[in-house]
C-alpha cells in the first residue's frame, strides 16, 4: 500500500471515538450530550465524537511525537517540504510563526506593498522594520500582481543587512511571478524566503500550475490547505526546508501563537486532505483545469466580459498562471463588479468568491460540478443582455500611490499615544492605522508612515471615484489618528 494512503491521525481519533471511553475532560459537551439539542442534531454525532482535545493518546500538537508528529511527516512527503506543522489558525497563524521566527526588533524584512493583514501584524508583534517592494500593477484589469525578481534584487542592494524576504505566490488571483529566480537572488545573500501560499496548496499536485514554494527552493511557506486543498476552515499548514531556517525554533514560536485547545476535527481534516491530495490530487485537478478552461472559453464569447487566460502570461511579474481562478473583468458591462456579485446573489442564488470596481472572482476546485458552471455561464449571458444597451471600451487607468517614508517602526507607531485630527490637516504627521483601497488592493498607509499631500490627494480622488476606502476608525475618513507631537524623520 502506498503509505500516502495512511491517515494516522484521522484513522486514530475515530479509533479512540469508537472505544466510546468515560471522559471526565474537556470538552465539557462529552460527545454531544452535554450541549444545545439543536446544534447537536444539526451537526451530527460523528463530528462531535472527534470533537477532543490533548489528552495523552491523542499526541499534542505543541510536542507532536506520535500521530500528529507521523501526520506531519506524511504531509512533509506531499508537499516536498523537510518538516511540516499543521496550524489550527489558519494561514494568518502560520504566517505569523514564519516571520517571527525569522525577524526581531528593527530586523529588516522585504515585503511586498500588498500584503494581507497577517504580515503586517507579525511585523508589529516582531518589532520589525518592513521595507516595500512595490507589486507590479494591470492596468488593464486593476489588480496588483506579484514582485518581480527584479525589484527583490534592487531592494536587496539597497538593504543588505535585510534578514529576510516574504512572497506572495499566487496571488488571490491566481498569477504567479518568477518565484524560482527570486529564491536564487535572495539566497545569494544566505536569508530566507518566506512565501505566502495562501492561494497555493493545489499547485504542488498538478504540472500544469505554477510552482509550488517548495518545489521553487523557497525555505518556508504558509499554505491555506482550507481554501483550496479539501480541510476544514482554518486549517492550514507551514512547509519547511532546512537549510536557512531552525525548524525547531520555528515549532517553539509556532507553538506560542498557538491554542492549547487544538481542534482534533481540524486536525484530522488535515491529515485526510493531505492523503485526498497526495493520491488523487492529479487527476483532480485535471478535472477542474477542464471545468475552469471550458467555463473560460464561455464566458470569453459573451459580449462584453472579459476572462483572463494564459495570454496575460510574459512579463517577469506574471511567470505564470493558475487557469483554475477565474478572473472576470466585467468594467465593459458599465457596471462594477460589486454590482454583478450582488446581480449574481439576487437571481441565481450564487455567490463569487470576490468582487471589486472592475471585476469578479469566481473559483473552480474538484469541488465542482458540470451543472453549477452551466448555470453560472446562462447567468452571466443573462447579464450580459440586460446590459447591452450600455457595453463600452472605458479605459481604466490605475493610479500608484507613491510609498511614503517610515518615520517609526510599525510597532513603535501602533504602541504610541495618539490624537486624532482632521484628515486635511494631516499632512508631515505620522499616521497610527491603516488606509487601504480595494482595489487595487495596496495600502496607502500603514502605522509609522509620513502622510504626504500626494496622499491626502490619493485617498480623496479614490473616495470620489466611490472606492472603498479602507483602515482607519473614522470610515467617513473626515479624521485620522496620528503619534502625538511626534517630529517625523524618516528611519529610511
Ligand atoms: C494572500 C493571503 N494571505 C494570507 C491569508 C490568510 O489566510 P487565512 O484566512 O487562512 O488566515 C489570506 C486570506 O484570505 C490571503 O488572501
């Protein structure tokens, strides 16, 4: 038998479940009978009988030596990693462990501009100092895409002493950059590369999607086996390579950000998506390319919409291209993508996984079925003939904000005291929350930075144009919270 088809932690929990022993432990529902009947009923006795906590048969998921620590080691094997741990926190929890484990205070760290949220905690946790890579922007479609090596190499001259370099590969949308050449400039400095896989967990099965971090040389990436890969929400893991990384150092700052109330259903999701991935994942995914090029093909013959497909491939921030998101520019029907979400909802019950201004996502998995992409294509013909009185060619042009200067550490601007004043008369004050527009998708600015008229400018043409912006407490974004009394002088 190939021993990927082994489950030793799933195969354990219903074992233990099956000997129905007395627990006088948490949780304190005992199988269900101690809970809301209601809930109970709903959710099934099968899920509530593995529904268990550490106790000593069942290995620890902060000491793991036996079913989790083999569950590990299997999901390692898969994914082409030298270690893995399972994260009950999501990716965000694992994103965190990645770089915490690897910066300090005022250690520099090579960012991406568009980075999700987690990053930047994990920086202000750290104590770290971010330097940003701005992502390359599509004006076509006004999305941001990855960072070309490129600009790693630039920001690496300027900022050797940086201790790592994190990357987002794919991107929610799908596109990939060229990770492999990044991995091979950064590791000419003998520092990590850190890569959120949030988007990412199928590509290592299939040879028709990008490369996967571990399959690109990276030394550590954090992968969402809950979004795309068959777990349970929230369950993620952290692949390791050894080499510029201490795994062991890793599990210990893992293991502080971490419950000690694992969930053993999350756990055990884990270990079951891991065995579906590893023997079936192929020929899985085969069906959903098919699914995902045939609905592409559809969608591209409806006037008015638009389906990116391999064509946007050929510069070095878009190496290559996950067919299996669909990315659905729908600015020619002359109306934003929140529109068509909310079209979509209101007439055919279905729900896309993001909308922005100009476009929707929608997202293909072994989890589909012929009929589903059917009715979604006679959907969007539907829509495509209400709007047809107004197709138009508008030309969208996306603007870059200009990356204001660092005066304090993320932490130091998050920890400091505050006032809050109007936003007009903000500008040279040092900012202590977030502004972001969605899309594209980059913060304007983030605690610590030095708010610059071109700023002010930025966040208000972007509110006029009905953008959502957003960070700050006062979403009317009239005020904003700066560091007190604070003389900005830029720390880069
Ligand atoms: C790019 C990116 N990184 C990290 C995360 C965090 O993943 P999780 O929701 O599993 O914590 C997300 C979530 O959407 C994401 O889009």
């Amino acid at each position: 038998m190939n021993h990927q088809a082994r489950t030793p932690l799933f195969t354990a929990v219903i074992e233990h479940a099956k000997r129905n022993p007395i627990q006088f432990h948490i949780p304190g529902h005992k199988k269900g009978q101690g809970m809301d009947e209601e809930f109970k009923k709903f959710i099934g006795e099968n899920a509530l009988s593995i529904d268990l906590i550490n106790i000593a048969p069942l290995d620890d998921l902060h000491h793991p030596h036996g079913i989790i620590k083999e569950a590990q080691e299997l999901a390692a094997e898969a994914f082409g990693a030298d270690h893995t741990f399972f994260s009950v926190q999501g990716t965000s929890g694992a994103i965190m462990a990645m770089i915490m484990s690897v910066v300090g205070p005022n250690d520099k760290i090579i960012v991406p501009r568009n980075v999700h949220k987690s990053v930047m905690s994990a920086i202000i946790f750290a104590g770290a100092t971010p330097i940003f890579v701005h992502p390359e922007m599509d004006p076509k479609i006004g999305i941001a895409h990855g960072i070309t090596p490129n600009s790693v190499k630039k920001a690496l001259e300027q900022h050797p002493d940086a201790k790592a370099v994190l990357v987002i590969n794919p991107t929610y949308y799908g596109i990939a950059g060229n990770l492999r050449k990044i991995v091979d400039i950064v590791h000419q400095y003998n520092i990590p590369v850190l890569v959120d896989e949030a988007h990412g967990v199928h590509i290592h099965f299939h040879d028709e999607l990008p490369l996967s971090a571990m399959q690109a040389g990276a030394d550590m990436a954090a992968t969402s086996v809950h979004k795309l890969g068959g777990s349970l929400t929230q369950s993620s893991i952290l692949n390791i390579r050894n080499g510029l990384v201490n795994p062991s150092h890793v599990q210990s700052v893992m293991s502080m950000l971490t419950t000690t109330s694992t969930s053993y259903i999350l756990l055990a999701s884990l270990d079951a998506a891991r065995r579906n991935l590893a023997l079936n994942g192929k020929r899985l995914l085969d069906e959903a390319i098919h699914l995902a090029q045939d609905a592409r093909k559809r969608i591209n013959e409806i006037p008015g919409l638009y389906c990116v497909g391999d064509e946007i491939i050929g510069t070095e921030a878009v190496y290559d291209y996950d067919p299996t998101k669909l990315l659905i520019s729908v600015k020619d029907l002359g109306i934003t993508g929140y529109d068509v979400e909310k079209w979509l909802r209101k007439h055919y019950n279905i729900e896309v996984e993001l909308s922005d201004l100009y476009n929707i996502l929608v997202i293909i998995t072994p989890g589909d079925r012929p009929s589903d992409i059917d009715l979604f294509i006679s959907a969007l013909k539907k829509l495509s003939e209400e709007q047809s009185h107004q197709i138009q060619k508008k030309h969208l042009k996306v603007r870059l904000p200009k990356i204001p200067a660092l005066a304090l550490s993320p932490r130091d601007a998050f920890y400091a005291e505050t006032d809050i004043i109007p936003l007009d008369e903000s500008v040279g004050h040092v900012i202590a929350e977030f502004i972001m527009v969605y899309p594209p998708g980059i913060p304007i600015l983030l605690p610590g930075e030095i708010i610059t008229e071109d700023n002010i400018e930025y966040i208000k043409q972007n509110l006029a144009a009905g953008l959502p912006v957003q960070g700050p407490e006062d979403e009317s974004l009239k005020m904003i919270k700066v560091i007190k009394e604070l003389k900005p002088i830029p720390i880069y």
